[in-house]
C-alpha cells in the first residue's frame, strides 16, 4: 500500500502535484481517499453603484430600470437579495399615464417572485393574477361562512335589508337573515365578506360600481366600504358576529386600507389604520365639473371606486364620468401611500406584504313600499387582480364576467390584457447573473432584436445553481490523472467520471476535515503498471461548478494493489 500526500494553495482547489521521482503503480490496482482538509471561502457579492441597474422588460419596447440596494450578500443573507429583486421589480409595475391611469394594461395583476426552484436554480417569475370577481372564494362573515358560487349573482353584489343579499337583477328577497336570530334595529347591520387571496403586490386592483346608493337612512345605517387588510379573511372575519359583538354601524376601526361612501350626498373618506379621513368629492360633485357621480339604478355611469397597487404604493381613486370632457373620464385621486413594509430578517422590504380585498356593507332598512332603489346600496362590476402565486391552479384560468364592460366615459379606466407579451431581462454586470446562475447578464440570451420570452407571464431561470449557499450540498474528488471506475447520473453528466470520493458538504460549515472510517478502495483497472511523475486532481462542487477555498488545502490518498 502506498500513501501520497497532496497540498495546493489554489484559489480553485486544483492539485497539480509533483513527485521529483516515478511512482510505479502495479496492475489492476486500487485507490481510496484517506483523508481532506479544506477551508471552503464563502462566496459573497458585492451590489455597488456599477453593477446595482437591472432592466426589466415585461412588455415590448417598454423598460423598467431598477436599482438594488447597496450591500454585500453571501450564505447568511442571500434571500435578502432575492426579496429585494422580488420588492423592486414589483414596485415598478404599474406606471401610470400623465392622466393617472395604469399605462400597460398587461401590467394589471402581475407579482413578481423570486425564489430557489426544486431544482436549486434561481427563478425571477412574473406571473398574472386573472382580473374577475372571484364570487366563488369569497369568505362571507357574521359567522365565517363559504359564500355558495351558486347563489351568487357574478354582477351584482346587494346590502338591502340584512346585509348582504345575493341576487338576480330582476329578483330581490330580503330574508338573508341567519336562523335563530332576531334583529329589531336594522339600521345596526354591519356585514363585511372578504377576498381569501391577497391582492397582486406588483399592479393590484380592487374596483367596484355603484348599482345603488341611497339617501334614506342617515349616515351609518347605509353605504359601503371597500378595503385592504392585513389579516387573511379566515382570521378577519372570524372575529366578527352578526350581531352582539359587531362594531356599530358604520364603523371603520378594523379596516387597515380602505375607501367608503356612507350615503348618496355624503362624501368619500380614505381609511387608514382605521382611521377615516374625510375627502373633499362628494359623490354627486366633482369639486365644480359639470357631472355627477350617480345617475340611477344600475347606470353604467356610476362612479366607479378602486383601491389600486400601483409603482409601490396604495392608492384611493374614484373614477367618473365627465361628458363635459369629450365623454372622457375624471380620474379622482383621493389619497396615496407607499405600500406597508414590513421586517423580513432584519431588513424592512415593501411590495412584500400579503394584503386582502374586503368589502363592507353598513346596515340598511327596508322601506315597505318603495323601489329598489331606495334599499341602501348596491354594487355592481366587481373586479379584483389577485396575487397569482396564491391562486389554486384550478381557478387561475377562470373569468366569470366580461372584462370589458361599457364603464363610464369613452376612454374608461385601464382594463386588464392577459394576451401574450415580449419579456426580458438584462443585468448591468456578469458578476450579479452569474453569481444567480445565470450565464449571460441578458436573460433570454441570443440576438437582443429577436429573442424574448413571449407569454402572459414569465420565468427567468437560471441555466446552473446559484453560487450562494447551497444545503445539503456535496463536494466531489476529481482525479485528472488517473481512471477509476466512478459514474455519476448527474444531468450535467451522466456517465462515467473519475470521482475519487463524494463527501457531503453543508455550507453553514466552512471548515472540512474528512476522515472516512473505513476506506473505500476504487478499481484503476490498470492492466500494465503506470508510471506517475505528478498527480493532478480538483475539488468541485456537486454540480460541478468551481469550488472557492482559502489557505492551504491537503489530502491523502492511498493506492493499494
């Protein structure tokens, strides 16, 4: 048996080991790893004012340029980067036109989200989320309840009488009322239902019609509200009762972000923190132009109320009718936010947070003999863009209405496109894309002219594994002198190799010292004897990418006949 002790101080951990003298290797001889010592260096990345631009194209022609926080990034923070590509990416998502309407239409919907696919590469996906009304996952409260999709009217939604009443147009009851229960003061009705996705975090919509607003309860005992929350409906809504300890009527408290209207001639309020902050449009004035915002029953006129995500904010918009303007239509900006940040790992991301559509009827009366419409409220053109990572798959290709209905003026707000667009995306530095994984800073790669991703939504994935910390990983022995009988079913390979040894390697441990306790011997399958003056050998990761080290770094192998 002979032993042979290897040393290199190659960043690389390549081994080119000379003997000063032939060692002679007699036939059908045998080699085995003894021992290896390795300081594995942390790969790190350096994000700085040359490198930190990347380009996002999401649709042909139109460049959105971001820029990533300064920082250094290695094993222990490297999702950090991630969730800041994720957060970036999102926030420029949803630009608007000088007019304040959402410019790209096939922006509306769309998240971004970055993460580690199963097979370790990194995926920078953008996805749309399909706008519709989503009747059939909504969660009703006052108990928790699943809404049946089957009694849902897909255009109307009603709060005549007990609350919420799903309808026909042509049909009305007002016996929504849960069994067991009796309710003398109908004005104190509050029921509130909610959206069980979270809004898209990139270009999010959540938009409603008026169908009916009345002025014949006071405020408090009528109207609606539509918001954002930061808990999920489950959570939400199982906190409320339909009666007893119900906040009263009209309330805002436990509305995060939110629009509301109490009454016909009442004005529109921003809510914030459950704070409602009144605005200055009321909903038959415009602050002097010549249209009101309610023209009757079901008129597609109506104003039309929506709380946007938008360029990394929140916003508060009404929408109206202006036919002083060419039939156009006045988009009102109630109030704007930066959307929440909340504290991932130490570092306080936006664009992150899981928001959820809610919608809030404030109880209303039956007048016995009246119309329609005078029972409180009605809505009607509900729309709302999901986070399309939250949607099951079974109901991400489902529309229920049409989602082009004749709104308000000629131009109308912005409405979702899903057909097929030009994606790309392009790094400003090889050392960020290849530190991803990725083998070109341009992703797709080919002619720039030519070569795009063409679909509704998109995945970048990288051709190999990132160089960031790898779990579970392994580091591989491979001799460049010598044969051995070793193979590997790695996709990459996929045949023989010479693989000394395979030793498994987590990267929360930078320092190796490998000592097998029993040696496994490798067939040379040398018929005549060999005769080596050097011996060269490299250490690499599982996915045969290089292996970064420091200092000096030794092993012993022994070869037996």
């Amino acid at each position: 048996m002979k032993l042979i002790r290897l040393t290199t101080t190659d960043p690389k951990a390549v081994f080119n080991s000379f003997l000063h003298q032939d060692l002679e290797i007699e036939p059908y001889s045998k080699i085995a790893l003894g021992s290896l010592a390795v300081e594995v260096e942390e790969p790190s990345l350096i994000i700085n004012a040359d490198n930190h631009k990347v380009e996002v194209e999401l649709k042909q022609g139109v460049i959105s340029s971001i820029y990533l926080k300064f920082d250094v990034y290695d094993s222990s923070n490297y999702k950090l980067l991630y969730l800041d590509i994720e957060s970036k990416i999102n926030q420029a998502l949803g630009r608007l036109t000088g007019l304040n309407k959402i410019e790209n239409a096939s922006e509306i919907g769309k998240t971004c989200s970055v993460f580690k696919n199963d097979a370790g590469r990194t995926d920078i996906s953008v996805r749309q989320g399909k706008s519709s009304n989503y009747f059939a996952s909504l969660q009703a409260g006052s108990p928790l309840k699943k809404i049946d999709s089957t009694t849902v009217n897909k255009s109307v939604m009603d709060s005549r009488a007990l609350g919420i009443l799903f309808s026909s147009a042509s049909t009305h009851s007002y016996d929504h009322q849960p069994a067991g229960v009796t309710v003398t003061d109908k004005s104190k009705w509050l029921l509130s239902f909610s959206q069980d996705f979270p809004i898209a975090r990139g270009c999010g919509i959540h938009t409603v019609q008026i169908n009916t607003i009345a002025d014949q309860f006071g405020e408090g005992a009528q109207g609606f509200a539509i918001s954002l929350h930061k808990q999920s409906p489950r959570e939400y809504l199982s906190q409320r009762t339909m009666v007893g300890d119900a906040p009263p009527a009209g309330t805002t408290s436990d509305i995060d972000f939110g629009i509301k209207l109490p009454l016909l001639n009442g004005k529109y309020s921003y809510i914030i923190d459950g704070v409602a902050t009144e605005s200055t449009t009321n909903c038959n004035d415009s602050g002097g132009y010549p249209n009101q915002g309610y023209y009757g029953v079901a008129d597609n006129r109506n104003d039309t109320v929506a709380i946007e995500v938008v360029s990394g904010s929140i916003r508060f918009v009404v929408y109206r009718n202006n036919p002083g303007a060419d039939n156009d239509t006045e988009v009102i900006v109630i109030h704007s936010i930066p959307y929440p940040t909340e504290t991932i790992d130490g570092t306080s991301k936006t664009n992150s947070m899981e928001l959820y559509g809610s919608y809030t009827f404030f109880g209303a009366g039956q007048i016995t003999g009246q119309p329609a419409s005078t029972y409180g409220c009605a809505l009607q053109h509900v729309r709302y863009a999901p986070d399309y990572y939250s949607v099951p798959e079974a109901q991400q290709n489902t529309i229920v209405d049409d989602e082009q209905p004749v709104l308000l003026g000629s131009t109308k707000q912005t409405r979702q496109i899903t057909a097929p667009t030009k994606h790309s995306i392009k790094f400003a530095s090889n050392d960020i894309s290849y530190w991803l994984g990725f083998e070109t800073r341009r992703q797709p790669s080919g002619p720039i002219l030519n070569n795009y991703i063409v679909s509704s939504g998109v995945d970048f994935i990288s051709e190999s594994r990132p160089a960031i910390a790898i779990e579970n990983d392994c580091i591989l022995v491979e001799l460049n002198s010598l044969q051995v009988e070793s193979y590997d079913a790695f996709e990459k390979k996929r045949q023989r190799v010479n693989v000394l040894s395979v030793i498994p390697y987590d990267d929360s441990n930078s320092t190796i010292l490998h000592t097998p306790n029993n040696l496994i011997f490798l067939d040379l399958n040398n018929q005549y004897p060999i005769r080596l003056s050097s011996i060269k050998a490299r250490l690499v990761r599982g996915d045969y990418n290089d292996l970064d080290v420091t200092g000096m770094t030794s092993m012993v192998i022994y070869i037996s006949k």
